[in-house]
C-alpha cells in the first residue's frame, strides 16, 4: 500500500539520510561493532548534516521543526541500514524534549547549540541495578547542600554511556515522596567523583556503548536541575509517549526489511532441486508476515500522524511500542529461520537483526508493562 503520510520535504529528507549512512556509517560500521563504541566523528558529521536537533528552535542551532515524522524517517532508514549504534533517536526525541521544554533560557544556552552540534553527546540515567520500569525503586539519592546538590548511586544499562558529556540523572530528593519524590539532575562529563563503568558486552547492538554509571559525592550545581523539583515523575511520563513510538517506528521498519531480504532470499536459494519459493509452506509464511507488517504498518502510520499533530494518547502509544516489537521479535524469528543455516552466520543481515532487535520489547518500556498501561486504561 501507498503511504500517505509523507510530504515532498520528506522525501527529501529522507535521501540527506540515505547518503549521510552511505558516507559517514555504513563504510566504517563493522569496526565501530569490533570497538563496540561509535566514533564521535559520525555524530560531528550527523550534526554538520543537520540530523541532531530536529525539533529543537533555530536560535539554539537546531532545525525548529517538531513535524515527528522526521524523526520517523530518520529511525525508519538508520534501522534499514542496521545502525543501531549511533543513537541519533535517542539524543533527538528522548533526550532533546527534556532540554528544550524543560531548561531554562541559561541552561538552552549552555547546552543546546552543542547539542545540535554534536560535539554534546547525551543520555539519560534512570534504570539501576534495582531499579527499572518500577520508578519508585530508585535508590540514587540528591541532598540538599544549599549552594548544590551532592548526589550519590549508580545506574545501570545506560546508553551513550561511554561517549556521554550530558547525563540526566535520575534521583530522589524527597525521600518520602516515593515514584513524586524524584528530581532530574545534569551532571556534565568531568564532574568530580562522576565515573563510568565497563562499556556492558551486549547480545547485539555491540556498537552503541552501554554503560554502568557511578555518582560518588558529586556536587552537582543547583542551576543544574532541570525542571521541576520532585517533579521527574511527571516529566518521565510526559515524554514516554515519543520514546515509545520512535522504538515502534523501528520496529515495524526493521520487519518490513527482513520480511524484504528474506523475501529476496527464498526466490533464490534452491532446495530439491528448486527454489525455495515454490514450497506451499515458505509462500504461507511470506503471506502471513506480509499481511502482520502491512497491518501494522497502516496503523503506525496513523500513530506518527497523530503525535505529530500532538494528538496521540499514552495508551495508543503503548499499544504501538508493544505490537510492532513482538512483531519485529516474531518476524526476525521466522526469517532467520527460513535462512537455514546461513540465518545463523553473522555476515547475514537476519543474523545481526535478530540479536539487535531482541532489546526493542525490553526498554522504553517492557511488553509487560506496555499491556498493564493499556488494561488499566480500560478496566480501571
């Protein structure tokens, strides 16, 4: 099916991406997944092509447009190329919305054009060794000293890790206040007593540095708190809706390429003498992933459409984040199976999609809690 869902612009848009992954990612690819980091030279070059920033105003250095379905062009087609690495989503739409809807014009100022730059790499810190949908669990802790903050914990799972020069941290300044007992804390790279763990040896992703974060008496300025005070809960809330729906978007666009490689594959590799395309039970399987991917895809699209008109509903991102994953989780499955052996071997694209794609059901939010959100909503 024609999409309709994307303008002229977006096309354009979509080719500037196409050739900054040809140029600046897929050439040096395999040795940033032997590294298991990325160079900071691809986010330099991702900020000089305008990629960083979408949405955030044009006097901070950023693009100042907030149209969402750029950001979905931009995950559709770093998923396609197999970049999982480069966490341009994150920075962009998780990231990014705390900073500019939450910072104060100081803070805009100091952060935001290197931010738009690359040459400031961010990444949040809420998960902890105890600690990880379930946000009252958090145990990280900031005291009040007056003139700062002094935090001490330890986070855990953090992406952009390694490479990290702006952390949100998560932490409870209230200890009575539970899940609303929570404060968003900047901590810059350099702060004395901040220290990085080992770069966490993953299943897949290997490229994008995942990290093990300590906070040992750091004092943390007080024009560093972004937001709110004890307000974290209802910041976290506010902007789960798009760090789900960017996860759903690369889903559903990581089992329409598999679903196409594999498409690809079975007319060409021959089993008893003919292809595999000619067996009743591979065309069923074809048709039943094509018809998941097509449905899914149709209502993903109407998602995008949504959110980016500021209409979508927590609940309806739930449901997306949690329906395109499994589906991307069934599909990589099911293709790597229809490879045979070769499914197996990590020069075949099915290979590294399946290890990379098994996280998308687990962060943003499990599939587990995805379900709960959207029972809640309907039972409660």
């Amino acid at each position: 099916m024609q999409r309709q869902i994307f303008t002229e612009d977006h096309a354009a848009f979509r080719e500037t991406v196409r050739t900054f992954l040809a140029k600046e990612v897929t050439p040096y690819y395999e040795q940033w997944e032997k590294d298991g980091i990325v160079s900071r030279d691809a986010w330099r070059a991702a900020g000089r092509q305008g990629l960083l920033g979408l949405a955030v105003p044009e006097e901070y250095g950023g693009g100042g447009n907030p149209d969402f379905r750029y950001s979905a062009v931009l995950a559709e087609e770093f998923t396609r190329a197999g970049a999982a690495g480069l966490a341009l989503g994150l920075h962009n739409d998780i990231i990014g919305p705390y900073l500019t809807s939450l910072g104060t014009d100081e803070q805009k100022r100091r952060w935001l054009p290197g931010f738009c730059s690359g040459e400031i790499i961010t990444a949040i810190a809420m998960t902890e060794p105890g600690a990880g949908s379930d946000l009252q669990g958090i145990r990280t802790t900031a005291e009040d000293r007056g003139d700062h903050w002094l935090l001490n914990g330890s986070k855990t799972f953090i992406s952009n890790g390694i490479l990290a020069d702006l952390v949100i941290v998560v932490a409870r300044t209230t200890p009575e206040g539970g899940a609303h007992g929570l404060s968003l804390l900047v901590v810059e790279r350099g702060t004395d007593g901040f220290e990085r763990g080992r770069n966490l040896d993953k299943i897949g992703q290997k490229s994008q540095d995942t990290a093990e974060l300590f906070f040992n008496d750091v004092r943390v300025p007080k024009e560093n708190l972004l937001g709110e005070l004890n307000g974290a809960f209802i910041h976290l809330m506010t902007n789960l809706a798009q760090e789900r729906m960017g996860i759903a978007v690369a889903g559903i666009a990581a089992a329409e390429h598999l679903l196409e490689i594999t498409t690809d594959y079975v007319k060409e590799r021959e089993a008893f003498g003919r292809p595999l395309s000619k067996l009743q039970h591979i065309r069923f399987e074809i048709a039943e992933m094509a018809t998941e991917c097509a449905v899914t895809r149709t209502f993903l699209d109407r998602c995008i459409v949504d959110h980016s008109d500021g209409k979508l509903d927590a609940v309806h991102a739930s449901m997306a984040k949690w329906w395109a994953t499994e589906l991307q989780k069934r599909v990589a499955d099911r293709c790597l199976q229809l490879h045979g052996g070769y499914g197996y071997m990590t020069e075949y694209r099915v290979a590294r999609a399946f290890t990379d794609g098994r996280i998308q059901t687990i962060y943003g939010g499990t599939t587990e809690i995805m379900k709960e959100i959207i029972g809640r909503s309907l039972l409660s």
